[in-house]
C-alpha cells in the first residue's frame, strides 16, 4: 500500500483543499493519505477557527486516513521550522512514500535545484542574508533575495510567493533528514495563499473564507467554497460555543502576560528578538482595551516595515503560550518530532497505525500523557490556552488532550 504525506491546517478545509487532496492522490498514485496538521495555533501564528479534532475529522470525512497532530513547537514557526517538523513527522511514520504540496509555480525542478543548493546552509547565504536584514529588509523578503543572488536561476518574485517557499523548505527538509520520500508539487489555482478578495464561484483562500465567515457572522455565505461536511462540522462547533475562535479572543489573557512581564522577561520568550520587548511595551500604552479589537490594534501600533503582521503574530503567541527561546531552541527542534500523536483515522488509517508499530521511527501516541515528552506537554497546555477561546469553556475543554480519544470515521 503506497501512502501519500500532506501538510495541512484546514482553517477550515475548503473546495481548494479537496481539489489538492484529489490531485495528490492522482499523481502519486498513492493508496491512502496521511495528513499531518497543526493543532490549534497555526503558522502564521494564528488560532484556529474550530479546534484540531472538528479539523481533524473535517480531513477523515474528505478522505483521509490517519491524521497525526504536527506538535506547536513546530506548527506556529516560520517556513524552515514549520516545514522541517512536518516532514519529520512524514519520514518518522515509516510508511509514507510520497509528499505532495501546493504551490504557484507547479514546477518541482527549480525548486529541487535550489534546495540542491540550500541544503547545508552555506555560509554566503547567511552573510547576504544578514546584509538584507540590516537593511530594514524583512526576513521573508530577505531570504527571496538572498536565495536569488546564490542559486542560478531562481527567480526573487517566486521565491518570496508564500506556497513555493514552504515547498522550497520542504525539499531542503527531506535531503537534511536524507529521507526516501519523493516529492511532488501541483499547482495552486484560482485563489493565492493571503488572498483576501474572493475571484472566483467555488474556490477561494482559507483567509478569504475566515474574513467572511466573522464579517457575515454566517455559515451561509461559505456554502459555495467549502464541503457540505465541513459546513455541518463548523455549525456543530458553533451551536456549542467552540467557534469561530479568532485572536480576540485571547485578548485579556494576552494582557495579563503583557503586562506581568518586565521588558527583560518579554527577551526570554521565542520570537522576541531585536529589542521587540522595548517595542511591545511601548505599544500598550496605545492599545484599545479587551473587546475592542484588542489584539489587532497592538498588531497595528507594533507593524513596521521590517515586521511583518505574521512575525509578530508569532510572536505574541509565544508570549501567550509561555514558550521560551531555552525551550524552542535550534537544537531542539533540529532533532525532528518527538512523538507522532494521533487525532483520528478511517478503517485504512487503522490499518496503517498497526503497520507503524514496526516502522515508526518514534513513539505513536493514542492515549496522551504529559511525561511522554516536553513538546507533548507544550501541546497540552496550548489546549488549555485555546479552550479560553470558547464561550463557556469547562474543565473538559481546557483538558481535553486527555480526554478526547482520536476521531473514529467509519462511512
């Protein structure tokens, strides 16, 4: 049985996933699908709009067959990180033959000569790299460039497109961990990654589709775009006070954090960098207060030219989540996933979870425990975190890690 890896978040799984997850299995020719998706805080540094098991199931009812949990550590990073705990968790499964990813160009071949390039880090891509940032340049924009002037060929407007980047990532990820999984691309069509605007009668971006969903405060006006099972899921979440989640609605326990930190302990959090604490605490004296667009007016007093609205998302997360540079260290996270925690399966994933008891590469974990590993335990507490995101949230809800069994899709 051949298995196709995907990289996934599904905020909220739309006609353009299912159109990716089609075509994946097409050109691979693959048997089944294992998708690994981001928790409950996303790479832009984002909370979910409904929790990772409604997403989870939402994969299971398209099609999916295992879903396995991409830890925090790893899911709310920029590309290198976010890409390379993907993939580790890919080849750490032992069974996955394949990795299929969306992208602008649709051309596999000069991103693998890149990569080919890319791969060890040379030392005259990290001082352009630096020449870039000194100049005010912000870091997406500045590896483009960077990558342009070493690689021949490479092209500064492709690179910097947001779904290339994480494909060129990807392929410098599976030769660092000199993995046997084949990579694939397909083309991304009718919508782009950040596109805010909707263009086209049945596909649009998960951005557009969030910006709708809390403008219109309706599932409605998401019909034409998205999966009927996904609508039924979102709506079942709703009526029990889960969603949507967004930013908002961490405001006040954002504050608290803000405010309880000196500047000093603000420069220990992940993502801090530069003299950010200074900036942050600046800020807050100019910040609306919690219900009025909170998050975002920081957001907006914090916005410069060298950081970019996801650099400092990513950032007040960290700080949100009490995670730590010590703690999210390059050591650490070079290592690869710890652990591969499953959050649902069909009959066919069933299968492949009995085949990974001899061929995963770490442990596989149905039943959570806290003592497994720190990342593990990481992921427990963003829970805890997120659950403060609903209505009324209960005990159960802010430790549901422990309580929630993988999702089970039969039909």
């Amino acid at each position: 049985m051949s298995t196709v890896g995907l990289v996934v978040e599904y905020n909220p799984l739309h006609n353009g996933h299912y159109y990716h997850y089609q075509q994946s299995k097409k050109v691979t020719g693959a048997d089944s699908a294992i998708c690994i998706m981001s928790g409950n805080f996303l790479q832009r540094g984002e909370p979910a709009v409904v929790n990772k098991w409604a997403r989870a199931e939402m994969a299971l009812r398209m099609g999916a067959d295992l879903v396995l949990e991409l830890p925090v550590a790893y899911s709310a990073q920029p590309a290198e990180w976010f890409a390379f705990g993907a993939v580790s968790a890919l080849d750490a499964t032992g069974l996955v033959d394949s990795l299929c990813f969306g992208s602008e160009s649709g051309d596999i071949g000069w991103l693998e000569a890149a990569a080919d390039v890319l791969q060890d880090e040379p030392a005259p891509l990290r001082e352009l790299l630096q020449q870039e940032l000194k100049a005010g340049v912000p870091y997406p924009a500045a590896y483009s460039r960077a990558v342009a002037q070493l690689v021949p060929g490479a092209d500064e407007s492709e690179l910097a497109k947001p779904n290339n980047t994480l494909g060129l990532h990807y392929l410098i990820a599976l030769r660092r961990l000199r993995s046997g999984i084949r990579p694939q691309t397909i083309t991304r069509t009718k919508a782009e990654y950040n596109q805010t605007d909707i263009t086209d009668g049945r596909i649009a971006s998960a951005t557009a589709l969030r910006k709708l969903l809390f403008e219109e405060r309706s599932l409605h006006a998401l019909r034409p775009y998205a999966p009927a099972v996904t609508l039924d899921i979102l709506e079942r979440e709703w009526q029990a006070g889960r969603a949507p989640v967004d930013w908002e609605c961490f405001a006040k326990p954002l504050m608290l954090q803000l405010m309880n930190h000196t500047p000093e302990q603000l420069a220990t959090f992940h993502e801090v960098t530069e003299g950010l604490e200074h900036r942050i605490r600046q800020a807050l004296t100019e910040t609306t207060a919690p219900g009025e667009g909170c998050v975002a007016s920081l957001l907006d007093r914090l916005k410069t030219k060298r950081y970019t609205r996801t650099k400092l998302q990513r950032t007040l997360l960290r700080i949100l989540l009490n995670h730590t540079k010590e703690e999210l260290s390059a050591e650490m996270l070079g290592q690869g996933v710890p652990y591969l925690r499953v959050l649902g399966f069909r009959p066919k994933g069933r299968e492949l979870l009995r085949r990974m008891k001899t061929t995963a590469k770490v442990p596989v974990v149905t039943k959570v425990t806290d003592t497994l590993s720190p990342l593990l335990a990481m992921d427990i507490r963003a829970t805890s975190v997120y659950a403060l995101g609903y209505e009324t949230p209960s005990p159960r809800d802010w430790l549901a890690d422990y309580y929630e069994p993988p999702v089970v899709v039969t039909d």
